[in-house]
C-alpha cells in the first residue's frame, strides 16, 4: 500500500508541476528556480529526517546520492524547465514520457512482450492527449527534454544500482542539495535568479514546488524507486499528462471531449498491462 500511495503522489503531483513550472519561469530564470526550490526542499527534507529520528546516509552512498542529485535535478530538472520557456506542454508531456521506455532499454529488463506493447501504448495515448500538431517545434527545447529524459533515465537506474543504505529523507536532501548547488554555480553564468519582477502567482507557484513537487514528490519517488522495478515505477510518466488535462479542465475551464477520453483510455489500458502481471496457470496434479 506505501508504495501504491508513492506512484499515485508521482502522478498526481508531478502532473501539476508543468503549469506550477510555467509560472515560475515568468519571473525565475530556469537555474535560478532549480536552485531556490531544491536548496531549500534539501534543508526542509534534511530537517524532517532529523525531526523523525531517520539514519543518517552512510558515507560509502554520498557520492552515489550526490551523483545522482546531479543528474535528476541539477540536469535533467533543469533542462525541461529551460525547455518550456520554448516547447509547449504537451510536446514536453509526450518527450518525458519516453522514460518508461528508457528504463526498460538502460536497464535491461526482461519485460516480455506484454509489458513493451503496454509502454508503447503508454506512449501513444500520451500523443493523443497531447495533440503535438497543434504546436510549433523549438529544435533546441527538444533536444534539451530528449537529453533530460536520458540523464533522468540513467541517473534513477545509477541510485538503485548503488544507493543501499537506509534514512529516506535524509537520502533526498542529499540529492536536492546537490542538484541545487549545481544550479547554484550556474546561476551567475545563466542570467541570475530572475528575469522579471517576482509575482505572486511566481512566487507561490515555486512554494508549491519547493514543497510538494520536491520534498513531497521526490521523496515518494525515491522510495519507490527501491521497491519497485525501474519500468514499472515509471507508468507514472503516462499519467503525469492525464493529470495535468484534468485539472487543465476542472480548474481553467479547459475544453473536455471525445479526444481526451480516448487518450485517457489508452493511457490507463497501458498502465494497467504493465502494473499488473498475468497469473501464472497452476500445474496439473500428477
């Protein structure tokens, strides 16, 4: 049941952060955004962590818990948040959607037919929620989410590799610290903290990822990253977009048809052939 709790904070969660993302970068420059949400989301984990008693991260697991906070959010986070400045949302929905398929291809996992046919489908009802037509195509925006993907995809497969010990939150912080200093570094090279004057709406949407999209999320999805396999953990990549369109159209008023039920379908079909597998037929008595 945790870990069931863990994918559906993935989704859901993570299925708001691309429009908490867009108003956020009307103010924050991109690295000055990763830099603020995961500094801070670092200190706030490492401070639940002592709150609640957790071990603390053994040594031999920081340079792998740096590495990989690297990856994931100093790189990968911050490319797709570069990204969207230029590619729209659901051209960024169906490109970070492919890491499902790249957990299967990086991490050699022997999924079966089934289990490909699910993530192709997962895919394709990404493109019909998304309607990628409708949009016009930034080639460097998508390099950089292609890239993200990939580095994302790597960098998960690297800390379930070789991050063994225990002290969950205090594992976060790690990572969030090191994906927030590197962001950090950055910042003086890539315009600064901001672009703009910062707006409420940029200030509370950058709150919301500091807490739910960084502490909240990250840590459910690094816990899940233990328990479950890579391919299957990463179903949630399907229904981040899912997410996204219902609230699109709950909240904003955005329009609800035959599309988005299609695409819906087609997504929930695909994950439900990779969550759940076949039972195995009983043999006969001799």
């Amino acid at each position: 049941m945790k870990a069931w709790i863990a994918y559906a904070v993935c989704a859901v969660v993570w299925g708001s952060t691309y429009f908490a993302i867009a108003l956020g970068i009307t103010s924050f420059t991109p690295f000055g955004m990763v830099a603020t949400r995961y500094l801070l989301g670092g200190a706030v984990a490492f401070g639940l962590s002592r709150l609640l008693g957790e071990d603390l991260p053994l040594l031999r697991d920081l340079p792998h818990l740096a590495f990989v906070g690297v990856l994931l959010l100093g790189c990968s986070n911050a490319l797709v948040t570069w990204a969207e400045g230029f590619v729209a949302s659901g051209v960024t929905a169906i490109l970070c959607s492919m890491t499902p398929l790249l957990y299967g291809l990086m991490g050699r996992e022997a999924l079966g037919l089934r289990r490909w046919c699910g993530l192709g489908l997962g895919l394709l009802g990404v493109v019909i929620l998304s309607r990628p037509g409708q949009a016009s195509f930034h080639a460097g925006g998508i390099a950089a989410i292609l890239l993200a993907t990939v580095t994302w995809a790597y960098g998960t497969l690297h800390g379930k590799r070789h991050v063994k010990g225990r002290g969950l939150l205090g594992q976060v912080a790690v990572q969030m610290g090191a994906g927030g200093l590197l962001a950090l570094l950055l910042v003086p090279f890539t315009g600064g903290f901001l672009h703009a004057p910062v707006t409420l709406k940029a200030a509370l949407a950058v709150g919301y990822l500091t807490v739910f999209g960084s502490v909240v999320a990250f840590s459910a999805f690094a816990y899940l990253a233990k328990v479950w396999s890579p391919t299957r953990m990463g179903t949630y990549a399907y229904l981040n977009p899912l997410v996204a369109v219902l609230l699109g159209s709950a909240f904003l008023g955005e329009p609800f048809g035959p599309r988005l039920v299609a695409g819906m379908a087609v997504i929930l079909a695909s994950v439900a052939i990779v969550q759940f597998q076949a039972r195995p037929v009983p043999a006969e008595n001799a």
